[in-house]
C-alpha cells in the first residue's frame, strides 16, 4: 500500500465518504487514490475557501470527520480561512497540501515558487500541522494528525505531503490509540450545595453538548428538574430538545433570555465557553448576583478567569453520566420565566423576520444553513418564532462571511436532505460561484437571498459614527441582478417581497428566491454598551414587566 493509498483508506475508516478541493500537479495522487477508492468520493469545488467550508459543514452535521485538499500556495492559502473557521468551532477536518520542495527547510524568503512554511502559517489554528517529507514517517504522522483531530476538544489538522512520496509504498504497523479518559475522581459537592441553595438556577448550554453527544441524555435529566435552559445563538436546535427552553443570550439574544440570566442567581454551564468580553460591563453587571458553575476539558478555557465561576475540569460526557441533579425547580421561577416570555415573545419583529418565520415553517424538514450579517440574526429570531425543530448550521466563533453557500453543499453530502440557505446579498457575492457546483450536482439547496442592497451591519455601525462608507448605493456598494446570475447557471429564480408570492418552488432542485427586504431595517435588539443585560434597545414601555417584579 503507498502513501497516497494508506491516507484514502484511513479517512474512510473514519466515516469520510466525500472530499472536497481542486486539482494541482503536488495533490494529483492523492486525488487518483481518492477517485479509486470504492465507498468515498472526491468532488471539485470552484474555490480552495469552498473547499474548506463544504468540508466544515460536512463535519459540523455529525460533529465526525472531514477532508478538504488543495494544491500549493495559493491552494494552500486559499484554504486558511476555512481551518480557521474549523478551529474556532471545534471541527475535526483533515486538511490535505503538497508541495514538489522541501517547504519545512527552506532558509530563503522564497527559494522555489509557490512553496512555504505552511506549519508555521497554521500552527496557530489548528490542533496539529505536520509536513511528510518522506515514505517512513508518513503512518506515524498521519495517524498522530487523526488522533489529534478526534481527541479530546476536536479540531482541524494539515498534512503537507512531499508530492514524491504519494506512490511510495510504507510497511502497515499495529497502531495503539493513546488517547484515554482522565479516570481521576471529581467531587461534585459544592455543586450540589449550590444547587440546593439556588431560587431562580438556569443551565446554560453550547455547541459542546452536541460535541460530547450528550444532547438527548441531557436533556432528558435536565427535563425532569423543570430547570430553565438557555442557549448561545448558535446552539437554539439542541434547546429544541429541552422542555423548559427560553432561547439564547447576547449582545443580540432575546429579551427575555437576557432577563431570564440576569435574573438567575445560578447558572450551570454545559458545553458554553461563556465567550463574552470579560471586560464587558453589560456582562459583568449579570454575573454579580449569581454563581457560575462551568464544566470544562480544555486548559486552555480554563484560564479564562470569569466572575463567581467554579469550574470543574472534566469531560462533559463524563459529567453527565456522573451528576445526579437532585433538584426540582420551583414552580416560582418557571413561572416568571414562562411569564416573561410570554410578554417579550413578539418584540423586534419586521417583515423579513415574518418571511423567514414563514419558510421555516413550510420548509420544517430541512437543515437550515446561516450566512453572517443580519440576515443570521433575523434567522434566529424567526427560527425561535416558527418552532420548527430543523437542526441549525452557523459559522459560530469565527464569523465567516460567505460560508453558507458552501457548507450547504457538505451538510447535503453527509445528511442527503434538502437544504434551506439563508444568506444576504453580500454574503452571496463572496463565494457564488459555487452556484457551478449546486447546478452540475442538482442538489436541492433553497438559496434564500435576504437583499436589502445594502452592507446592512456596518451601516448599522456606521450610522452611530454618522459617515458611511462602502456600505450603501451612494457610499460605494452594489450588487448585480441576481436573476441573471441564476441563468446563468441553469437554476430557477423567483424575486418575492412577501411569502405569498412563492408558488411552486421545486423540493429537488436548486432554487434563489431573491427576497426584497426593507433597507431600512436595522438590527433590532441591540445591547448598549455598559447597559444591564435585559436593558436593550429599542426601549419598551417601562411598565411592560413591572408585574414580574415582586
């Protein structure tokens, strides 16, 4: 077996049945063996970014493993921002380069063209980042890379492949995993103290649930308890999951999750980084009455230092198996915070956020893919609105502005499922030419175009500093007629200012529907800096909660 043919086999073990990237003269073996290699398919994207992005939204669907591959240089490069958007949220993808030198010695600035240091370029967001020079290292490397990749708090791995080695042949060893439990024993009492002087405890759940596969067991002990869950933005499908669910906190969140943590006088932290600034005064402010429990695995994490937190360190599978919450929440407290929700429910909607509400609700069954801007925000408020249980995918640390088109395509390849993705008239601009891949590939994406022709949230921020640039008509942006880049690439189109002017949109294949949103909406509601957190604007009428106060 060489090289080239050990790597291909060794993703599909790992339940990688689709890679994505483009060809290079340094990667073209890997991509022969992949193409070989029954039961795992390479398929071409049309920019190294998508590559990386259709391998992170195949991942993030079962929080398992990856691949996206790239020729060198600008291939390399090309993908530097999807392994960052990767390592921010935890995604455990095999990133594949090559190069013809030995990149890893090069003394120059620039000795051959196109080769770098590509390790030193990454070893910051990745888990672990190795150049194979030769034929004898390559099964330590390559399964050192795997381990790292799915142990512990996942993340992305490069390998950078001499491109001599690919067909080389390497002796098969018995390879031990190493990676196991911490078995120390933990001592939850203080917990169970803190649970049992607590009036108004809240558990604050992440992304990291879903991680560890804990969401249905969780949420099973947690359902029992009638303590009140509440979510990051990014995490509102596993509070589906929770029947005391009162949404997801944050500069943006929802009032009533913002009252409902200010509120709290304990909140249990279960896979949530609790990732604010800590120099926040909004967020300080919330956490001077309360105590925080935080269970978390990495160390790094833990040195955060955040107001009135124990933190335990252990893994959160762990914990959930170990823990028996021995408490059932008074009826006082779910009280107001059924109360609270009841009367904050429907503030800060507007017209797009109705539309969207409305095509979750016809499209409950499939995944929902998430641009970044405001039209994300105004997703998660209609998301929260509609009810539906479909599962949720964001660019959620890192922010990634035109993702969504892309990891549509990873999230079909690993659910098969339709798609509805939602993105802004921006957003779409920076990666549509994946529209070649959907079109060639028929694959059912509903592309949702919120167009309000504008660079909505910088103009928002722009408008506080009373200069605009690059952010309207006038100040510099623009965008094309989207009609005419959906012919061109042979996929159906419809221009809609309300839901009732869609009719008969196919379930099959890709389609836009170029919603015309008002470009005066702004992102509403918004914290103030320095500001309580339930004390948002807009303003409401004062006296809107003051029979919650007693």
């Amino acid at each position: 077996m060489n090289v080239a043919e050990y790597l291909v086999k060794k993703l599909k073990n790992n339940g990688v049945n689709h890679a994505f990237g483009i060809p290079g003269g340094v990667i073209i073996d890997f991509l022969y063996a992949l193409d070989k290699e029954d039961g795992i398919y390479p398929h071409l994207s049309y920019h190294e970014q998508c590559s990386a992005f259709e391998a992170n939204g195949y991942s993030q669907a079962e929080h398992g493993l990856a691949c996206a591959y790239a020729t060198r240089g600008p291939g390399f490069t090309n993908l530097v921002t999807g392994i960052a958007d990767a390592y921010a949220d935890s995604l455990p993808v095999v990133f594949i380069t090559a190069h013809a030198g030995n990149a890893s010695q090069n003394k120059q600035r620039f000795e051959q063209e196109q080769e770098m240091n590509t390790v030193d370029i990454v070893k910051n967001i990745t888990k672990y980042a190795a150049v194979v020079e030769n034929e004898y290292e390559a099964e330590k490397i390559i399964n050192k890379a795997f381990q790292a990749a799915l142990s512990g708090r996942k993340g992305p791995v490069l390998l950078d492949f001499c491109s001599s080695i690919w067909k080389k042949e390497i002796d098969i060893s018995e390879h031990i995993n190493e990676c196991e439990l911490n078995k120390d024993t933990v001592n939850y009492d203080s917990v169970y103290e803190m649970l049992k002087e607590a009036h108004k405890p809240v558990v604050l759940i992440g992304d990291g649930i879903r991680q560890a596969g804990v969401e249905i067991q969780l949420s099973k002990i947690i359902n029992k308890t009638n303590i009140p869950v509440l979510s990051s933005r990014g995490s509102q499908d596993s509070g589906r999951l929770f029947d005391n669910y009162y949404g997801y906190i944050g500069s943006h969140g929802l009032r009533y999750s913002n009252y409902i943590f200010s509120e709290a006088d304990l909140v249990i932290a279960l896979g949530n980084r609790m990732a604010f600034p800590l120099n926040s005064e909004s967020y300080k402010k919330a956490l001077e009455n309360k105590k925080i429990v935080r269970i978390e695995c990495d160390s790094r994490e833990i040195q955060r230092s955040i107001l009135n937190t124990y933190t335990i360190k252990n893994d959160l599978k762990r914990f959930v198996e170990e823990f028996d919450f021995k408490i059932n929440c008074s009826s006082n407290w779910t009280n107001l915070c059924c109360l609270v929700k009841k009367k904050l429910m429907y503030c800060d909607c507007n017209s797009t956020v109705d539309f969207l509400c409305q095509i979750f609700k016809e499209y409950k069954d499939s995944d929902l893919v998430m641009d970044v801007g405001n039209n994300e925000f105004w997703a998660s408020k209609a998301y929260e609105l509609s009810g539906v249980k479909a599962r949720t995918y964001y660019s959620k640390s890192f922010g990634a502005l035109g993702c969504s088109l892309a990891k549509s395509i990873g999230v079909f390849y690993k659910n098969k499922k339709h798609i509805v993705c939602v993105t802004g008239d921006q957003g779409f601009q920076l990666n549509m030419q994946e529209l070649q891949f959907i079109s060639r590939e028929k694959i059912p994406v509903l592309m949702l175009i919120i167009n309000n022709r504008i660079s909505g949230m910088i103009k928002d921020r722009e408008k506080r500093e009373g200069y605009a640039v690059h952010t309207t008509y006038d100040s510099g942006y623009s965008s094309p007629d989207f009609k005419l880049i959906a012919a061109a690439y042979d996929i159906g189109y419809v221009k809609a200012d309300s839901f009732n002017n869609l009719k008969d949109i196919p379930d099959n294949n890709p389609f836009i529907i170029d919603f015309c949103a008002d470009s005066q909406l702004t992102l509403e509601p918004s914290l103030p800096r320095g500001r309580k957190m339930y004390d948002m604007v807009p303003e409401l009428d004062k006296y809107i909660l003051d029979d919650t106060r007693h």
